[in-house]
C-alpha cells in the first residue's frame, strides 16, 4: 500500500514548486496580515485543508473509474493510454497555440473565478476553506497527473488516499506561501513554472511503463492479472 502512497506524497512534495508558481498569487492575497500569529497559521492550515478536501473528492471518483477499468482487466492499457494523455496536453497547446477554450469552458471558469473572489477577502474560518476547495477546481496539470495515479491505484479509497497524500505533499510550501510569500517575487514563479513541463514528461513516462509490465519493482511491476470468471470444462 505504501509503495503506491509514497509516490503520491512524492510528486505532490517534488510539485509543490510548481503550485507556488501557479497557485501562490491566491495563497498570498488571503487576507491573513492584520491576523495574529495563531490567525495566520489557522488560516493558512484552513486554506490549504479545503484544497486537500477537493483533491480527496477527486481521488474518489477518478479511483472507481480505475476500478471499473481492472475489471475487465484494462490497468495496463489505463495506465499507457493516461501516460499518452499527458504528452498531448503537452504537445497540443504549441501545436495550437492561438485555440481558445469552448465558450461552455470559459463560461464556468469564469463563474468559478468570480466565486473564488468573493471568499477570498472576506477572511472568516468558513471563507478561508472554501477558497481553498475553490482553488482546487481551478485547472492545473499537476492535478491532472496525480489524478492519472489516482486511477491507476484502482479502487476507490486507494484512490482517495493517493490524492490526500498528494495534497499533504504539496502543503509545506503553499502553507508557508500563504504566510512569507512575499518574498517570492514574479520572476522567480515564472522560473519555477518552467520545471512543470519536465515534470510532466517524468509522470508520462512512468505511466506508460507501469503499464508495459516490464517487472521492475516500483517502476514497472508485473500485474498479476486472473480471470476469475474462466469456467474448467470436463467431458
């Protein structure tokens, strides 16, 4: 079980530059400076739990679709065809540079956006929280690479838990974002932004060898696929 959390943890830990690239400009316009110090670490912690609660809400739904996958026997073509799915959110935006999103998909980032706006500077317990299970729905392809591990775990608490490891990889430096992050001026989120391609490409291709069941430990182990409905039939 560890051997499937670990990574969670791991990529959430390696990732979590990426966050303060993308995400830090919300952890650090909460409105936390007029508060005690007791106030900004409770906030802070508030904050970033409501994130870890839309990323477990995540794990849950993306670990029964993993599921229904292992029961027809699908983990090793789930797991290569997530890996391609990451190199073409990749490779489409250069290819296609000046695509705009569907007027749909606009219309409810722009809701989201102007939801996550009104609890963002109103500063009680309840806001604070939900600004951080907003900031989660917001798009981010880090997300997107936990959630292709999330389904791999195949089931539904591995899942969750996958996710809920994730996200605890990614509190140290938001939760300390959320409190100093002023000190991180732009150019140094634009450089950081730039790991996040490489990262990636690193995700993708472990996937796709998990999938290939080359039968190395922890990178690529052999799946032991049974089928448990083949039926023995004697004359």
């Amino acid at each position: 079980m560890w051997q499937l959390f670990i990574p969670g943890f791991i990529m959430g830990l390696a990732g979590s530059l990426h966050c303060v690239g993308m995400c830090g400009p919300i952890a650090m316009s909460l409105p936390l400076q007029d508060k005690t110090t007791m106030g900004k670490l409770t906030g802070s912690l508030l904050y970033n739990t409501g994130r870890i609660t839309t990323y477990t809400a995540f794990g849950l739904v993306f670990g029964l679709i993993g599921k229904s996958f292992s029961w027809f026997g699908w983990q090793q073509r789930i797991s290569i065809s997530l890996g391609v799915i990451i190199l073409l959110f990749l490779i489409i935006p250069k290819m296609f540079p000046n695509k705009t999103l569907h007027p749909i998909i606009q219309q409810v980032m722009a809701g989201l956006r102007q939801k996550l706006s009104y609890y963002l500077f109103r500063g009680n317990p309840a806001s604070l929280y939900a600004t951080g299970i907003l900031n989660g729905l917001l798009p981010c392809g880090l997300v997107y690479m936990a959630l292709a591990g999330a389904t791999v775990a195949g089931q539904a608490k591995e899942g969750m838990l996958f996710m809920i490891f994730f996200g605890l990889g990614t509190m140290p430096a938001m939760f300390f974002t959320a409190l100093f992050g002023n000190w991180l001026k732009q150019p140094v989120r634009a450089q950081i932004r730039k790991l996040y391609p490489a990262m990636m490409v690193i995700m993708a291709t472990l996937l796709i060898l998990r999938g290939l069941n080359l039968g190395i430990p922890l990178v690529s182990p052999k799946l032991n696929i049974s089928s448990s409905s083949t039926v023995d039939c004697h004359p």
